[in-house]
C-alpha cells in the first residue's frame, strides 16, 4: 500500500516574517516588492491570512495590494505591513524544515543527502513530499504528520498544513484542504468522494485555460469531469488529456523522487521604474545584474558557472525564462572579476537581442521587469 504526504508551510514568507518581529503578531502582512506609496510597480509574493482577507494574495500587483491598504485604513482597520523578501533567511528556515520531516522518516537519518536517504521530495521552498508507506496504514502515518505538525511549531515556530493520500496528487489536494494548519488523511476508499465536489482548478496542472476549456463543456467540478471519456480528454487537449483523465478519477502513480540537492543557483531581479523596449534603458540593467552576481559568486567562494538564465516579464504580466548551458564554465577565477561580468554580460544581451525584435516579442510589448541567474555554480 503506498501512502504518501504533502507538506507545505502556510503563507511562509510572511510567517516567518511575522515570526522575527513579534511586534507585527497579527497584523497584516504583504511580503513583495516595495509598494513606493501605490506607485511601485512588482507584485506580492505572499500575504498573511489577515492581509488575504482584504484580497491581497500571491501575485497581486503591489500597488493594487497598497490601495486595498489603504482602504482597510480608511475603514478603520489596520494597513498591510509590506516588506521586502529575505530570501536567504527563508532558504535557511527552508532548511531547517525539510531536516525536521527528515528526521521523522523510516531510519534514524537526520539529514536529507545520507547513502540511503529517507523518501522526502522538495518540490519548492516550502513544500515536499514525503513516502510514508513504511508507516504500514493511514493511521500511523497520521501519527507521523502529527509528530512533524509539533515539532515545526516547537523548533521553527511556524505552521504548516499536510494531506495524506494514497498518492501524490490526492496528498496536494489534501494539504491544501484546511489551511492554515491543516491535516487531512484521505484513505483510498474516500479518494473518489473527496474528489467528487471539488472545483477543477483545485486539481494540480489545471490552470486557468483548461479550466475555461473544460467550462465551455460544463465541467466545472471532478465529478461533471468523470462524465468525459479519455478520448474526449484527449480529443481537447492532446496527450495530457490521458493525465487528466486519471485526475479526474484521482489516480497517480508518480513515485516520490529523492534527488541529489539542487544544483546551486544565484540571481537577481528587478522590476523597472517604468515599461520600456528602449535598449539603452534596458541594456544597463543586465549589466549591472551580471557584474553584481559575478561578485557574489566569488564572495561565496564559487570559481566558476555554466547555465545563464534570462527572466523577462512584458508589461501584461507574461514571462518568459530563456537559459543557455555554455560548452565550458565560465571561470572567474582565471579571470578577473570584470572579465568574468563581461562575458557573462555578453552572454546575456545576446540571449536579450530577440526580446526587442518579432523572434521573442512579436507583439512589440514592453519589458517590465528583467531578471539573469547564473546556474551549474562550481
Ligand atoms: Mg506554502
């Protein structure tokens, strides 16, 4: 019998926050870029419970997040506290995390990469998903979650949700069932019915299209899905129409899988003060992205990279990620630091060259925010 969970931390970014300033205890919080007064123009990356009540979630634009602020104010409420991301206090409390469900695993490890590593797959951040079939029925491995649930709260001081099912898609759906703090077990006999009722975009790899496509043949729910044969599926949409067939009907038997850690990455972000395709506005941008990372790298003991990665983001919002492995690493060590930023800065504009002409940007929409990472760090 395969059981497996899906943990994931509950509005993380702003928990842990809300966590290092007991001062903000309860109040609202966005975590994102910086709202300049309703003016600044990235997006929220996450949002506490109490800020999602007056609508600000992931993804909202920052400035929508600070009128919505502001009208809570208006209404006597207490404003949102926006504050700029972490990222490397939440990459160590992710750590931290993913040690304490590890531990908990068959085995006495308690680190995750040992010779023979305890089933936890980290799938973000602030999610994995762990196999608890050793734990031999629903009930024990209930009693797992539990023990995870306290001692998260004890150690870290955060929460976090778990669903257990007999596999990984009815595990997500059932983490993300009663949030915050949540634990819901699924039995396989309950899959069916659980799955029944719920909405489509509740299903993991159903995003917005398919559920406008499934809509305009009145499937809005598991249930109206199960009316549609595998060769309707397919018919819709292709090959992952066989998927979402199984989906429909709660099956998955995709294995929890133990990786080696992720290969190191860094990178850097930046949402522009204001649209623009002009190449003289833009161009700086990468070149100050790429000599800023070419430092870090050597500050954090790196000699070398392989993988450069360009974001672009249009003003609709639309991104786009383009990567190119180099045949050799880029050495900054046999280089100086300035040659090293520069070939990586040569590399870059030219990933960037189609982004200006009908080869990337047909359209001719302007860029909103660019973004170059350097991966296969050494
Ligand atoms: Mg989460």
């Amino acid at each position: 019998m395969r059981i497996i969970g899906h943990l994931d931390m509950d509005a993380f970014f702003a928990s842990v926050e809300e966590r290092e300033r007991p001062y903000l205890k309860g109040q609202p919080i966005a975590v994102g870029s910086d709202p300049q007064g309703g003016k600044g123009r990235g997006v929220v990356s996450t949002a506490n419970y109490p800020a999602r009540a007056y609508g600000v979630r992931s993804a909202t634009p920052i400035s929508k997040a600070w009128e919505l602020s502001e009208q809570a104010r208006k209404e006597g409420k207490p404003p949102v506290v926006f504050i700029t991301p972490h990222f490397r206090i939440y990459e160590a409390v992710s750590q931290a995390v993913m040690a304490i469900v590890a531990g908990h695993l068959k085995g006495t490890q308690t680190t995750l990469f040992t010779a023979d590593p305890p089933a936890l797959e980290q799938v973000s951040v602030d999610e994995c998903y762990v196999d608890l079939s050793f734990a031999g029925s629903f009930k024990k491995a209930e009693e797992i979650a539990v023990r995870i649930k306290k001692e998260i709260a004890k150690k870290e001081r955060l929460s976090c949700s778990i669903g257990i099912g007999p596999n990984k898609l009815i595990a997500k759906i059932a983490s993300d069932f009663k949030k915050p703090d949540g634990l819901t077990v699924i039995t396989e006999k309950e899959v069916l019915k659980f799955l029944e009722p719920m909405s489509v975009r509740k299903i993991p790899g159903i995003g917005p299209k398919a559920e406008e496509k499934l809509a305009r043949v009145r499937v809005r729910t598991a249930r109206d899905g199960r009316k549609l044969s595998e060769e309707k599926l397919r018919g819709m949409f292709g090959k992952w129409g066989k998927e979402l067939f199984r989906k429909f009907w709660g099956e998955d038997d995709s294995p929890v899988v133990v990786e080696a850690p992720p290969a190191k990455s860094m990178g850097e972000q930046e949402t522009l003060p204001e649209d623009s395709l002009n190449m003289k506005i833009l161009f700086p941008y990468l070149e100050r992205q790429a000599k800023n990372l070419v430092s870090y790298l050597t500050r954090d003991g790196f000699k070398a990279f392989r993988t450069v990665v360009l974001t672009v983001r249009f003003s609709d919002f639309e991104t786009v990620s383009r990567s190119r492995t180099l045949q050799e690493p880029i050495s900054c060590k046999s280089l100086t630091l300035t040659d090293g930023a520069e070939l990586l800065r040569r590399n870059v504009t030219q990933m960037f060259f189609p982004f200006l002409d009908k080869r990337e940007n047909p359209n001719k929409k302007k860029i909103r925010l660019l973004g170059v990472r350097i991966e296969k760090l050494s």
